[in-house]
C-alpha cells in the first residue's frame, strides 16, 4: 500500500491531524 516510510509517514500524520481537528472541539464543550 505505501511505497516508502516517507508515504506511511505523511499518511500517519494526516489521519493525526483530522482525528485531533475532529475530537478536540468535541472535548472542550
């Protein structure tokens, strides 16, 4: 599925990203 670590890496850290943007403003209602 992923090519190199640089790929794995960049993907880890969209998925990151959104999750945080999604569970962060849910935590401080």
């Amino acid at each position: 599925m992923f090519r190199n670590r640089t790929e794995l890496g960049l993907f880890l850290a969209f998925v990151v990203l959104v999750t945080a943007a999604v569970i962060l403003p849910w935590v401080k209602q």
